[in-house]
C-alpha cells in the first residue's frame, strides 16, 4: 500500500466517513483500516488527517501507542511472544529468542518472504499457562525452547 490506489483511496474515505459523526472517531477509523489492510503507514494516516482534520502528529503517536496498529505490513503469522512479569520468569525471553534465531529475524521484523512476523508483547493476560505465545489467536500454553522448532514447522507445513 506504499502508493494508494483508487480503490484505497475511496475505501479509507468510506471509513472515515462512516465516523464522520463520531466525537472521537481515531480509534474506531485506525481500528477498520488496520483490519483491512493489516497496517498504517505514513500515507494512509496523511489521509486520514486530510479527511478528519486531526493531525498527522496525533495520528502518528496513536498509531505508534498501541501495539495492535502497525506501520509495517505483518506476516500470514503474528507470532506474539508474552513478555509480562509471569512470562518472563518462566523462561519467555529464551522462547523468544529462539523464534528469532529459526526464523532470523528479530521482534518486530517480518521475514522475507511474507509467512512470520515476531511481536513482542507485555501482557496476553495467559500467566497461568507462563510463558505463552500466540500465533493468529491461537494461543500455546507453557512453551519450551524445544517446541519452538515444531511450532514454527507446523506454520511451515501449512504452506506446503
């Protein structure tokens, strides 16, 4: 979405147009486009500013806030690593770690071609099943550096 479309233009119009009564539209308009198109980036949020009157800067700093918004296009697989207190204490930051040594990428990159991205996250509110991940909302309770391999092979063999 580096060059919007027609077709993009028009339908990030519509979007902001179906908040036009809102008394606070941003969220719910950044919500819609982020579901459609998987991120937010810089041109998109300029019309967004052009159609709302809101600034780029605020809109920028929203977008940028909330962890569920993204100025990158994600991978066909959000892998979302738990980094809270419960997570980390039973080993999350090695899970981690290891997600990006398969992978070669690190939290926050997509892999070249497409299929992963790693997120780091503070809290999914799973401390009873430490350390978790989730993976498109489907979330795997107390992993191990050692499942990791398979979690990522199971992914792969999706796309086979």
């Amino acid at each position: 979405m580096a060059h919007l479309s027609e077709a993009a233009v028009k339908q990030i119009t519509e979007i902001c147009d179906r908040y036009a009564d809102e008394k606070t539209p941003l969220m719910m308009i950044l919500s819609d486009i982020q579901r459609e198109y998987g991120y937010i980036p810089l041109e998109v949020q300029e019309l967004v500013s052009d159609k709302t009157g809101i600034p780029v800067a605020e809109i920028y700093g929203v977008v940028t806030f909330y962890s569920f918004f993204s100025l990158q296009p994600k991978g066909k697989y959000v892998i979302g690593c738990c980094l809270g207190t419960a997570c980390y204490v039973k080993g999350a930051q090695q899970v981690i770690d290891k997600f990006s040594e398969i992978l070669g990428i690190k939290a926050g990159e997509t892999t070249a071609d497409g299929l992963f991205t790693i997120d780091a996250l503070r809290c999914i509110g799973a401390c009873g099943i430490a350390p978790a991940v989730s993976i498109n909302g489907k979330v795997y309770p107390k992993v191990s550096v050692n499942a990791v391999s398979g979690i990522v092979d199971e992914y792969k063999a999706k796309e086979n």
